[in-house]
C-alpha cells in the first residue's frame, strides 16, 4: 500500500489556504472599515493647513500655511534679519491669477513659497520667494507688513484674507492678509489687480487692467511688468502651460510660470528658461486715451504666433510674440 504521509501534508495545504482566503477577505474587510473611520478618527488631519481665498474679476488670490501651535516664542521673539518659514509642514504659499501691488512693487501671477521676515526691529515683510526675477531684481519680492495685537489672542497660527475697503479706481482691489500668532497680528496689504480675459483658439489671455500713470512711470524706467497672462490649453511635453506677458517700452517677454518646491528648507530653483520666448510691441496713436492698460484682442496660431492687440493712454499697441524655437538657458 502507498505510503499516505503525502495525504496529510496536502490535506494540511489545503486546508491552509483556505484559511489564508478567509484571513485576505477579513484583512480587506478590515481596511476598508479603517478607511472608513479615517476621517472620524482624524477629524483635525484636514485642519493642519490654513488657506484662504478670495476671487475678484475671475481670478483668485490664495494663501496656503502648516498651522504650528503657539508654544514658548511667538512672532515677537522673531530675530531681526531672519525668515520663518510661517506654520509648519510644507512650505507655505500664495498663488495669484493677477498682479499684486503694493506701493511701486508687483507681484507678477504664479505660484511662490512665502515667509515671514523682520529685516528691523519694528518692521515685519512677507518674503514671497521668486517674485522678482521677471524683473531682473532680487528673485524675492517683500511686502510690507505691520505689527499688531490680537484679541483674544490665538492659541495657533491664523491667516485671513479679505477685502480691505474700497478704492477709488474701481479696477483695483484693496485686499488685506493677516497673519495672527497668539498676541501678535502682522497685517500685509497689497492691491489686486483686475483683469479682461480674451479666448485665442487654443490659448486663454488675461489682460490685466494696470493703471495707466503707474504703468507708464515702469515703462519710462525701462522696468518690465506683468501685463497679461496666457495659458495655452495644450504644451510640448514637460512644459508649463501658464507663462506671465512682461512689457517693457521696446521689449516683450513670454515668461513660464515656476513650479515652487514644497520643502521649506531647500534653495529656491533657477528659474528653467529654455520655455520663455521674446517679442516685440510696436505703438502707433490711438483714437481716445484709456486710463488702465487695456487688452483688446489676442490671436494664436499654435506653436507659430501669439498676437495680442492692446491700449495704454493714448496708444495703442500691437504685441508679437514669435512660438516657434525656444529661448536658449
């Protein structure tokens, strides 16, 4: 007779793998129930990050922050000519669909990492990294703040951002974000520009409503400046889909948009420039002035032309921007 000692041993396996099924059905089951209770068991797993928005003319000005909680040193205790990197976790930031002003300085549309600096004693500014290197600046652009008291005070990091008043010039709007610590409050105003969206088969162009007198004043300083922004609906691979229009008196420059790293710590990436292209503007006189720059028209011929047709005071202008090679880094 056969020796049976194999028919234990495969009794044995089967019986394991079917215990094995039965232990993968209640295993699957499990996580899916522990899925399930994931947000009821971490209700604050959302909370840890503090956003804002506000939305005017069709673009939107967000900020985005870890929320650290108040502990022994608050914003006071902040030493004079160092940043913080404001909250916790991943870099905090600010993305805009339209320029933002604030006295003389812009902050072109994209997306930067933002801090908070105290370059003097009594002077606080919010550090938006990357900010100025459209303009052959420093790469940041710093925003001045002040310092204040909240009360009561908060037990975290808070962040507001809203309207702050009316303007007398209606294309503008006075925005104020706040940034509270326990007792501290740092208020940073600056102004939204707003803006005129124009479709061109394949390319959607915002046309930003700057002030006629402050946009000549850059433009007589050979300073460049934000003036509308194109995002094509379609891109060679790797390439950014979103590019700010610079305008100079004689210059033109298609800038893409940088995509910020989200750790706080490393270095701020150059800028990839292989994407950028330059054009040229050619101004004749206009019928009637306009008191803000104004965009009129735009056409695209994909990986041709893009062509946009605009005014400022009493000119009008015609903007070229060649799309075939691009520019060498």
């Amino acid at each position: 007779m056969e020796s049976t000692s194999a028919g234990p041993i495969a009794a044995g396996t089967a019986v394991e793998r079917a215990t094995g099924r039965r232990s993968a059905r209640r295993l699957g089951l499990l996580v899916s129930l522990i899925a399930g209770l994931v947000p009821w068991l971490a209700p604050d797993a959302a909370a840890q990050r503090s956003t804002t928005r506000f939305q005017w003319q069709g673009q939107e000005v967000a900020t985005d922050c870890g929320v650290p909680r108040v502990g022994k040193y608050s914003i006071a205790d902040l030493q004079v000519g160092q940043p913080w990197r404001l909250g916790a976790g991943p870099a905090s930031s600010l993305t805009t669909g339209a320029p933002l002003l604030a006295g003389e300085l812009v902050v072109p549309p994209g997306s930067y990492r933002i801090q908070l600096l105290r370059p003097q004693s009594e002077k606080y500014e919010l550090l938006v990294e990357g900010a100025g290197r459209a303009f052959s600046l420093n790469a940041n652009v710093s925003l001045p703040g002040t310092l204040g008291e909240a009360k009561p005070a908060s037990s975290k990091l808070e962040t507001t951002l809203a309207a702050a008043g009316d303007s007398d010039d209606k294309e503008l709007r006075p925005l104020q974000f706040a940034i509270t610590f326990g007792v501290p409050r740092i208020t940073v105003p600056f102004t939204m520009v707003g803006s005129t969206v124009k479709k061109a088969s394949g390319a959607t162009v915002a046309g930003f409503k700057l002030p006629q007198e402050w946009l000549e004043k850059r433009l007589s300083g050979s300073t460049a400046s934000p003036v509308a922004s194109v995002t094509f609906a379609s891109a060679p691979k790797d390439a950014p889909k979103v590019y700010n229009l610079l305008l100079g008196e004689t210059r033109v420059d298609l800038m893409a948009h940088d995509a910020p790293s989200s750790d706080a710590f490393s270095p701020l990436a150059a800028h990839v420039a292989k994407w950028d292209r330059k054009g040229s503007v050619t101004w004749s006189e206009g019928a009637e002035a306009v008191d803000h720059f104004t965009l009129e028209d735009a056409k695209h011929e994909k990986g041709k032309e893009l062509r946009l047709f605009v005014r400022l005071g009493k000119r009008k202008g015609e903007i070229v921007v060649p799309l075939g090679a691009a520019t060498k880094e």
